[in-house]
C-alpha cells in the first residue's frame, strides 16, 4: 500500500514530480469577475494559457506560443471568493510543438470542498528570439498516467490534423445540403446580434517576445461573444463550451485587433456564436489570427437551460454559417454520447457514422492504450513463454496473453490487423468479413463465433449466450508508431451499424476493449500482447483457465505464432478494397 506524499517527505523520501509541472492558484477578485460575481471565462482564459506556456517554455528552455487549443467544455462557473487552482504540464513533445494539459479546478475555502471546472489540451510551438522553431527533445513519461497520457496525446494529434476534414466531408453530405432555414415569426434577425470592437494591444497584453498572449485574445474574443448571445436571448448567457481552434497568425504590440462576432445558429437551448479576431498596423490589410466557435446557454433560477428563439441568418454568408453550425452541433453531440458512454453500461456499442467515426475511432485506439498501460496486471499462469495475466477493476474482469514472436513488429501488425486473416489461427472466429474500409487505418467487420467455446479460456470478442451462434460488428482502429518506442496498436470495439441489424439466429454480441499491442523487441522480434476487456457474463468462458484447469490460451497463440512465422517473408498484403455493402444511408 503506498504512503502519502507528505509522509515520505517527511522521511526524506525523494518524492517524484514531473519537472514540467507548473501549478497556479488565484483567489477570484471581484475584479475578475462579471455582473453575477461569478469568474469571467475570459479571465479564466488568461490564467490558463499564461500558466500552460510557462509548462511549454520548461520543457523547450526557449520562449513559446499558443499554436491551437482542443475542444473546452465548462463543467462549473466560479464565484467571488473561491480559489482557481491551475495545474498544466507537458504531455508528449513532438518534433517542434508539444501537448500541454490543463487541469482547472475549483475550491472553496469555507466548506473545503474542491471540484473540477474544465480539462483542457494545448499546442504550443517553440519560436527563437531570431526566428524559425526549435528542434523538442523528447519527453519521458516516468508514472502511469504519465505513460498514458504520452500514448494518448499522438492519438489527439491525429484529431487535431483531421479536424478540418471532418467538418468539410459532413457539409458536404446531401443531407446538409438540403438543410432549410427555419422561418419562424418571431425570429431574431442574425445581424442584430453583430458585434465589432477593436483593441490596441500594449505590452501588458504581450510575453517577453512582445507577441500578444493567446489567452489575451480569447479573452477579448470571448467577451465580443458574449455581447452577441446576450442580444439574441435578452438576457445574461453562460459559456458552455470552446470549440477547438488554432491561431493563423502572430499578433504583436502596436497591433489593433479586430474583434467581430454574431450568433450562426439558435438550438432549443442553446446558441452558438462565431467570433473572429483580424490585426493590423498603419495602412496594411487585415491578418486573420484566430476564429472560434462558443456555444453559450441562458439558464434560470434553478440553474435549468431556458428555451431559446430562432434565429434568423442573413442571406448568403448568413446561411453558410447556419448550416455549418448545425454540423458543428452534431459533432459535438456525437462526441458528446461517445465520451460520456460509461465502459460497463449497456448497450456498448454507439452508432457508427462517417461523422462521428474519428472520435469513435479516438475512443477505440485510447481504451485499448489506457488499459495497456495498467501497471497492476497479475501473472495468472504460464506455459513456454505464453503468459496469461489478469485485472480485475470495478467489477470489470480484463486478461491479457502476451508472448514473443520471431518476426518484425511491423509485419506482424499488417497480419494481425487484417482480422478475416484470424480465422487461420483462432478457432473463436468462425467467420469474419469485411463490411466496409473507412479509410487506411479503420475498418468495419462482422465477426461470427461459434456456438460451443472451444477449451476453458476465450480469445473471442466475447462470450456466447443461449447456444446460438453469436455475431459481432466490430470497429478495428490500427495505429503504427508515432516515435520510435512506441507500439503498434489494433483496437478493437463494437459499434452499431444500420445496414447490419441484429438477425435471427444470432445473439448479437458485444466488444468492450480489445486487441493488440505489438512492440518491436528487435529487428527480427515482436513482443505481442492481447487484450480483453470481459464484461462479467464473459467470466464462465475464461474461468478454468484462470482457475488453472485448462491452457486453451496457450494453444491458441501457440497457432497465432506459428501463423506470424509461416507468414513472416510473404509480401506485405495491399490494403483491402473498400466495400460496396455501406450505403449513404449512414447518415
């Protein structure tokens, strides 16, 4: 059982503390507050990009900028009074930028109740005094979460190089296309909610390069904002969320900024505002430097969400900017439902559709590197060098099989993330096809397990019920490495499909977090490890296995490596055409 912190630095205990880590507390002022004595976001905004910089510039030793910002979702306001408690730290450094997290929370010092308000994640990149970005050296992760937030930052950098594509595929879907602008009697008129202000940004609002803080710009940023909800609703509007954004440009002192912003599009209880930012000096043209989208809502007394009116968008740009809010809105419900959907709920599986596939597709590869990186799995048996582990949590039985195969790791990752090859070597796939390719690295397959489990432990999906067979629809996300070090990943979970419906004669089965991690030992070596998530209905199927009365594991990834090996120099197999079976019916 491990001590307190307190207690080993008492004892002179070294006590280990990530040297990135930088911790900022503010009591809130009424100064930094608005008319409802409660934080300004914008405020809250400042503190957070001023303290994650100062993490970033540890890490770099060199001076640092705001490059972009991932999605901020506000849990809880903050009153007069309360204590902010800021703690950011680098995550992963790339080759010239690197992901700084952010934790906000909340305490109040009368009750001694904390509570967190926002989570957040960063991208700042190095810039010399003389120019041009400098060269990170690499972070090293030392504790778990540590390691499991260095796995999962290259998988939201994947998201954050995508984003735009994800908003330009959805809005040109036909069923966006053909979205009609609502023409309520009372609706608002857009442009009654613009809002212009502009700013001269002095050295207060600049770092020690003279370049204008990022948190300073969404302060401004927010507060035209808010000025353009506020009209739309009559009322005092709440920030909710952020959604991700990047700076294009450098702003410096001397610089007017140009602040523009008005509502795109009303929900039921909702608004979302887009805002912009421009900068220039003397006679030059504009320089755009950031835009963004906040979605604030107006609650009553009892803190509920009032309803709120239509909104009614200017011709052309107006009607643009509708539509691609409600496609912003849908993707921040997706997400949203994805996040929010708890591992040992039922149903498991969340809709798939090309719109919300990529956070699916987050979802699948981060589960699957979160519990890799468990440091408390429990040697359950082993036999020649084929381990099978355990870990029980929260009433979740998860299992791992890990054993070394003599063939790169790369070569193995190409076999075993083809899963209609798997019906080769494991007798739990009877069959398995191929529905659809989504793109290079996600797949869409239906698997089938035989009705009677073959031995006492399990490497299927899942476990069957009733005697019938059982089919799954199963999502598999591949990742090759992102630097040397790290493994490569097939992830493996269910999701829903509306052209694949459950059928008669099948118990539709269920994935919770599976696959494979796949490490390069060396060039010619591949340490392997499976991994299984098992809901508890799972458990009779592995429990002689765990119990010792069986080593059904051991056979079965005995032919898995034997597979690899007989497959090791036959030429690397092209990736699999995409399927004519997914219609566009999806969405």
């Amino acid at each position: 059982m491990s001590r307190p912190q307190d207690e080993l630095a008492e004892e002179g205990e070294e006590v280990y503390r990530n040297p990135t880590e930088v911790k900022k507390s503010q009591i809130v002022m009424p100064c930094h507050a608005n008319h409802r004595q409660e934080l300004s976001v914008g405020q809250l905004l400042k503190w957070m990009d001023s303290t994650a910089c100062l993490s970033a510039e540890r890490h770099a030793g060199c001076p640092c900028v705001t490059a972009s910002v991932d999605d901020i979702h506000f849990e809880h306001t903050i009153c007069v009074g309360q204590v902010v408690n800021i703690k950011a730290k680098v995550n992963r450094a790339f080759n010239t930028s690197m992901e700084v997290g952010i934790v906000v929370k909340c305490e109040d010092m009368f009750s001694d109740s904390h509570w967190r308000v926002c989570r957040a994640f960063a991208t700042f990149v190095t810039q010399r005094t003389t120019g041009g970005k400098v060269q990170l050296r690499p972070l090293v992760p030392r504790t778990q979460a540590e390691q499991v937030e260095h796995s999962l930052a290259a998988e939201r950098r994947r998201m954050r190089l995508v984003h735009a594509d994800i908003m330009k595929d959805l809005l040109t879907n036909r069923a966006f296309q053909q979205v009609e602008v609502q023409e309520a009697e009372k609706a608002v008129p857009a442009e009654r909610t613009r809002v212009e202000s502009v700013e001269l940004v002095l050295p207060p609002h600049a770092n020690h390069q003279v370049n204008t803080f990022g948190g300073q710009i969404m302060a401004w940023m927010e507060n035209v904002a808010t000025i353009a909800a506020s009209r739309l609703c009559n009322a005092h509007p709440t920030l909710r969320s952020i959604d991700m954004f990047h700076f294009r440009g450098p702003s410096q002192v001397g610089d007017r900024l140009v602040l523009k912003a008005i509502v795109n599009n009303a929900f039921k209880n909702s608004m979302e505002v887009g805002v912009c930012a421009e900068a220039y000096q003397g006679e030059e043209p504009l320089r755009h430097i950031n835009s963004a989208f906040m979605t604030f809502e107006v609650c009553d007394r009892d803190g509920k969400p009032c309803i709120l009116p239509k909104i009614r968008p200017e011709p052309l740009e107006g009607r643009r900017r509708y539509q691609e809010a409600i496609a912003r809105n849908k993707i921040r419900l997706d997400r949203k439902y994805i996040i929010s959907c708890k591992q040992t709920e039922v149903p498991l599986s969340v809709p798939w559709d090309l719109s919300n596939q990529v956070y699916l597709s987050y979802n699948n590869v981060s589960a699957l590197k979160m519990l890799a990186a468990r440091n408390n799995w429990v040697l359950n048996s082993e036999k020649n060098k084929v381990s099978l582990y355990t870990l029980e949590q929260k009433q979740v039985l998860s299992f791992k099989i890990e054993f070394e195969a003599d063939i790169p790791a790369e070569r193995a990752f190409m076999l075993l993330s083809d899963l209609s090859k798997r019906v080769e070597w494991d007798p739990n796939y009877e069959r398995c096809e191929l529905i659809h390719r989504v793109d290079d690295d996600d797949f869409l397959y239906r698997v089938v397990t035989p009705s009677i489990c073959r031995g006492g432990v399990s490497s299927s999906p899942s476990g069957n019920q009733g005697g019938r067979v059982q089919d799954f629809i199963l999502l598999a996300s591949r990742r090759p490495p992102c630097d040397s070090g790290d493994p490569y990943v097939i992830a493996l979970r269910s999701v829903t499909l509306p052209t694949h419906p459950p059928t008669e004669g099948y118990n539709r089965g269920e994935v919770l977090c599976a696959g494979f991690s796949i490490l390069e030992v060396s060039k010619t070596v591949s340490k392997i490890s499976y991994f299984n998530q098992a809901s508890p209905e799972v458990l009779p199927y592995i429990s002689t296995d765990i119990a010792g009365l069986s080593s059904s594991f051991y056979g079965t990834f005995c032919t898995c490596s034997t597979f690899l090996q007989d497959n090791r120099d036959d030429p690397t197999p092209k990736d699999q055409p995409p399927s004519s079976t997914l219609k566009s019916t999806l969405l």
